[in-house]
C-alpha cells in the first residue's frame, strides 16, 4: 500500500461497514443496554414513585435490590430508600426517603422500624446500594469514550497489538499502549482513545472496578434474604437481578 493510499484511508470519517464495525455498533448498543440498566436500578425506586401516596400497582416492577411480603404487605429496598405497600395492588404506598439508608434509623414513624432484619439489610444494603453510583459513572463514562472513538481516523478500530521494527531491522509484535506510535498512523485523540478502551489493562481495571461494587450489593442482597426471619417471604429483588444482568453484558462486551 503506498503513502498516499494510506492518506486516503486515514481521511474516512467512519468505523468500517465490514466486520470490525459491526462488531464496534453492536458493542456499544450492548454498552447502552448495560447502562439503562444501571438507570432502572438506580432511579427507578424511591425517587420515581415520590413518598406517600403512591398507587401500588406498578410498585413489583422497580429496581429493588430487596422484598419482603409479610402479613399482605410487601416491603421493598431500594438504592434511595425503603417503599411499603398492599399486595393485592389496591392500597396507597408509603415510602421513607434516604441515601445510604439503615433502618430503623431512617424509617423510625412506621411499621418498617418493627421488622426483624439482619444486619446485611438493616445496615449494609442501603449502603450497597448506594454505591452504585461508581459503576453507574463509570459505565456512561466508558460508553461516552467508546462513542467518541466513532469518528475515528481509520478505516477500522485499531488492532491490540502493532508491529514494530527494532533497530537491527527485526520485525516483531507488542501490545500497544494509547501513546504507541505506529508509523503511517496519524496523532489524533480519538485514535488514543480507540486504543485506551482496547487495552487489557484499562478492560481489567474496569470490569474490576465494576464488578466489586456490584457484587457487594449483591451479596448484601443474598446473604439478607437467607437471614431474614421465617415470619417474611423474601426474594431479590429485580434491581440486583438488573444490577447482574449489567455487569454480563459488560463482560460480554469487553
């Protein structure tokens, strides 16, 4: 290929429509699919439905990490807070508001203060939770990267490891850091991005950091609902469900 090809090719403003990307658009749908997920359990609990007098029909469907049904009652933990309302869907929700939540301190003016929790619930989950917040910025901050890298220089996103020549004229290959220079590649920041989001280091780093967070809340949510007492039905809830289901698509996509 001869220097002005290669000039050519560097001036296209889009991923290539061949296999690479493909692969690059369905990667990050995937990544946009991870993140709302991360929105639903993040959001859509306390701070959507408001604090009282909220219809509880919809209630099952948000992003709690927690339920538990006792007496026609069911109670859900969520990131922002504790919800109670009716099983039979009839009834009005009242709901206690509060980041990093424990209980009973922060739901002392109703029935939620006279449940038997473990301490995996009633101090640690509410905490958990709200330390979603590291893998809900940091997957829209990852995503926002890999968006950036669209209009990148290149026919193609660029490959992990790159020939280099060394002085002796010996051709071999190495993994290639965002700095590395390629001869024939011009400097651009979204090409040093492209090569950042491809790294291993930078892909453990992240999936290290998601998963521990992630984890935490569910393990929090686990080990809660093993211990909670025979007088309540406890099952996870669907925000910890969502909050799992994120974290494999994102290994899925890296």
């Amino acid at each position: 290929m001869t220097k002005k090809q290669s000039a050519a090719e560097y001036k296209s403003p889009f991923a290539s429509v061949a296999i690479g990307g493909l692969r690059y658009w369905f990667s990050l749908i995937l990544l946009f699919i991870s993140w709302a997920l991360l929105v639903w359990v993040y959001f859509f609990n306390v701070p959507l439905v408001g604090t009282n007098n909220q219809k509880d029909s919809n209630m099952d469907i948000l992003g709690w990490l927690i339920q538990l049904h006792s007496a026609g009652k069911i109670y859900g933990f969520g990131v922002w807070g504790i919800c109670l309302w009716s099983e039979d869907g009839n009834g009005d929700t009242t709901c206690w508001k509060s980041a990093f939540w424990t209980v009973p301190e922060n739901a002392s003016d109703g029935p939620t203060a006279g449940l038997s929790l473990p301490s995996s619930i009633a101090n640690s989950l509410g905490i958990a939770g709200a330390l979603l917040f590291f893998p809900f910025i940091t997957h829209l901050f990852f995503m926002a990267v890999y968006l950036f890298t669209f209009h990148v220089p290149v026919l193609d996103q660029p490959p992990r490891q790159v020939k280099v020549v060394s002085a002796d004229g010996k051709e071999s290959t190495k993994l290639a850091w965002p700095w590395t220079k390629v001869d024939g590649e011009p400097r651009s920041k979204r090409l040093w991005c492209a090569r950042l989001v491809r790294h291993p280091i930078y892909i453990a780093s992240l999936l290290v950091f998601n998963t521990t967070w992630i984890l935490t809340t569910f393990i929090c949510a686990y080990v809660g609902k093993s211990q909670v007492s025979n007088n309540y039905q406890a099952h996870i809830g669907r925000g910890t469900n969502l909050s799992v289901s994120s974290l494999d698509i994102l290994l899925q996509v890296q």
